[in-house]
C-alpha cells in the first residue's frame, strides 16, 4: 500500500484514524501494531511475516543483554543480534548481486556460474533494520531499558507511516513516546496539514518532473543532445528531493495526528554551502543513524586525520551500498565520501564564499544523482559524456522535439521546484509580513485551512488523472 494510492487516501487512512481515536488510550498501541502489519500484508505479506519473526527474535535478545552481568556476554548477545539483522538484510538485497559478480569472475576463467536464486526484497528492510539495530546498541550501551512489552517494541519498529521509508528514529528518542502519545485537535491539524503539503510535494511537483526526467533517461543516446541531458538530470534533481521529502512530510504529518513527534528529515538541501552541510540537511535521520551507529564507534574525529578520513570513506561506501545493490550506488557513495574529505581537509567552501560554494556544491551533487539514477555504470559514464558534450549526436537518430520531453506546465513546475528549494524559508516568511502586516494567528489558521483544501483538491485531480507512480525511495 502506498500513501498516494487511492485505497490508503479513501479507505485505510481515514477508518484508521476514525477508531484510533475512538478506542481506549490503554489499547492504542495494540491497534497501532494489527494496522501496522495490515498495512504492511497489503503489498507483501512475506514482508510482515520476516519482520514478525525478527523482532520477537530481537525482543527477547534486547533482554538478554540487559539482564547479562558480565560485558563479554552482553558483548556477544548484541553482536548476535547485528549479525542476524545484518545477515537478514545482506541476503535479501545484496545475495544475488554479489552471486552475479563472482559468477563474472567464473565466467573470465571457463567455469559454470552458480544457479541465482529468485528472492523478493522485504518492503522497507533497509529501515525497519536499522530501527531494530539500534534497539539492541541502545539497551547494549545502557541508553535505555529494554521494552517490558513485545507489543512497545514492535510498535517503535513497524509503526507504519515511517515503516517503509523512514525517518529513521533512533530508540533511545522514540521510547519516552511509546507509553502515552497523546494529541488534540491542534496536533490533528497540524499534522493532517503537514500530510497535504507531503502529499502536493509528491502529486504536483515529483511526479511531473519525473515524468520529464523519465523521458530524458529512456532516450537513446544518439538521440540525446546536450540540453536534453541537462534538462533530465535537473528534473530528476528536483524530483527526488520533492518526492522524499514528500513522502517524509507525510509520515510526520500522520505521526503527528496520532500524537508522535518523528523527527524532520529534509531542511532545503540544495542549500548547502559544502558536502558536510548536505548530509546535515539531506536525510537527516540516515546521517545521524550512520553518526552515531557507525563513525562514532570507528573512532569518529578523535583519531588521526588519516584515520578520521577513514572512517569517512566508509560511511559513505556504506550509505552508497545501503541504498542497492549496484555499483552505480557504490560509487555514489563513494562520491560523496570524496568530497566529504575535501572540504574537511581543505575548507573549499570557506574559500570561495556562499555566492560560489552555493551554486557548486548543487552542481557537484547534481552530477552525483546520475549515478543514482542510472541503472548501470555504463549507462552513467555514457549520460556523463553527454553532459560533457564528449558525445556527438547520431545524424541518422530520429529527432525528439522539447514538447515530447516536458510540457508547459512540466516547465513551470520546474521553475516553481527551483524557487522553493533555492529560497531560504526565513526569506519567505520575512516576505510573508510585510505583505501581510495585519494577519494574526486565527487569520493563519483560516489561511492554512485555505491551502489545504486547495492542496488536497489539485492534489487529489492531479493524481486522479495521472498513472501510479510509487515513492523512489520505496524500493529502498
């Protein structure tokens, strides 16, 4: 089930939230987790079964390594618990890849290739993994106490608005909210106006420059020019920025009508001034996991710099290949870890000023998103050359003509994506009261009921009309 489908908007939605708010507070959670795996079944029910049995599994051990005496038997029941959420998630999304890579290498000396097995990828397996590693680091390391209920526990784990993509909240800042996670009528508003704007992020503005973008990328080569190449490279850009932090708005939003506080996971990337600052405002909750779970115990900064640099290159190889098993994702990673280590070793940004380090720091990472675009290496060297203009045009290739790549309205949606994420929000809200200098917070509060019909209406036609396009980062 997705959040954009019409089954979720019409149905399971909104009978959701009509009985969670009619049943006892005592028996929300139990509601919460049935809704949670109902929702889950609904696209994979292998899905939910994996994600049962794990976390009963991962329940249990999180008590084992609390009520252990000595450190080397904590020790070894939380390195059971990685190795078994590590091992889950290394079969189901990366057997089949590293199968097909060494039976290359069989291949290049004469032997037969080992049989590839079919194995479906578990819906939301790189989150719901991570969630439950830190369940186990978090009791390991004394942050907190292991759940006293199963149902708590896997309520942290499958809660279905960040079950699929995220946020990604750490245990130790989500356990206070799982007793008692009360809302009122602000809370409902506040949230069900955070879910439009997800929603209009995903309907009006990354679905229409996907569309573009997907028409630039299924060119053939001798058919695209310079311009075309640019032109989807930079809707794709936008698009995946919209329809993440879309989807994240969503899942806070319904969080945030169900009295859970899930921490923001977009604050305007393209803003960054350098790669570091990128990562603190692009998947936020990603970067923090990856801090705290990965480079803090690799030594963090408090080593030398060779080694800090290290350390560096391997949260980026690991974010890069936690994303899929391909190498175009690899070497995205890897990407990023480079000039994550060139601005902490030379201070790029600092040198050339906001006015240059804005502008090429969105540059640098555009070029990245080719990689993570494209669905083999080849394909991403092929593109570069493309933008490159390293690559001629096929004489004898049918001409494609702009309308057949994006239309007018893809065009000013494009514009409207770049005035968005380029200008900073306190900028708008400055604008906001000088042009409205009277306005109180209950004329506010009319004017957002205002935006959100509006949002939910165009949104609501806009997918009506248009084909099923799934979140980007649900395949994640």
């Amino acid at each position: 089930m997705n959040f954009t489908s019409l089954i979720f908007l019409f149905y399971f939605l909104p009978l959701f939230l009509l009985t969670y708010n009619l049943i006892p507070r005592g028996r929300r959670n139990f509601f919460i987790l049935a809704a949670s795996f109902a929702f889950l079944c609904w696209g994979s029910p292998q899905s939910a079964l994996l994600l049962f049995l794990t976390s009963i599994l991962d329940f249990f051990l999180g008590h084992f390594i609390s009520s252990s005496q000595s450190r080397r038997r904590k020790r070894l029941w939380v390195s059971i618990g990685i190795i078994e959420n590590v091992g889950v998630l290394f079969y189901f999304k990366y057997w089949n890849f590293f199968i097909h890579e060494f039976n290359q290498a069989l291949s290049t000396i004469g032997l037969h290739p080992i049989a590839v097995a079919q194995i479906l990828l578990p819906l939301g397996i790189s989150f719901f993994t991570f969630h439950k590693i830190s369940y186990l680091v978090d009791v390991y390391l004394n942050r907190v106490q292991p759940a006293d209920r199963f149902v708590d526990f896997a309520v942290y784990v499958a809660l279905f608005p960040k079950l699929i993509q995220g946020p990604i909240v750490p245990y130790h800042h989500f356990v206070s909210q799982l007793p008692d996670h009360d809302h009122d009528l602000k809370d409902t508003f506040d949230g069900l106006f955070r879910f439009c704007v997800g929603f209009g992020k995903k309907v009006l503005i990354a679905d229409v420059l996907g569309e573009a973008a997907d028409n630039v990328f299924q060119l053939k080569f001798g058919s695209m020019t310079t311009g075309y190449a640019w032109l989807g490279i930079l809707c794709y850009t936008f698009q995946i920025y919209f329809d993440f932090s879309g989807y994240s708005d969503m899942a806070i939003g319904i969080g945030r009508m169900l009295g859970f506080r899930i921490p923001e996971n977009f604050n305007q990337p393209y803003l960054s001034q350098n790669f570091p600052e990128f990562w603190r405002r692009w998947h936020i909750t990603l970067s923090a996991w990856f801090r705290e779970y990965l480079y803090i115990p690799l030594g963090g900064n408090r080593v030398s710099s060779v080694r800090n640099y290290m350390n560096l290159w391997i949260v980026f190889f690991a974010s890069g290949l936690w994303h899929g098993a391909n190498w175009t994702f690899v070497i995205w990673g890897i990407y990023h870890g480079f000039f994550i280590v060139a601005e902490k070793r030379f201070e790029i940004s600092k040198k050339l000023g906001n006015s240059l380090s804005i502008p090429l720091t969105f540059f640098l990472v555009m070029i990245g998103w080719v990689f993570f675009r494209s669905q083999n290496l080849g394909f991403a060297l092929h593109y570069l050359q493309k933008l490159s203009l390293l690559s001629p045009i096929d004489p004898a290739a049918p001409i494609v003509l702009l309308p057949e790549i994006i239309t007018n309205r893809g065009i000013f949606i494009l514009l409207l994506a770049c005035l968005i994420s380029f200008i900073p929000e306190t900028q708008i809200i400055a604008l906001w009261k000088r042009m409205l200098p009277g306005v109180t917070i209950k004329h506010i509060s009319r004017l957002q009921i205002g935006a959100l019909a509006a949002l939910l209406i165009l949104a609501l036609a806009a997918l009506i009309n248009s084909s099923f396009k799934p979140f980007i980062y649900f395949r994640f």
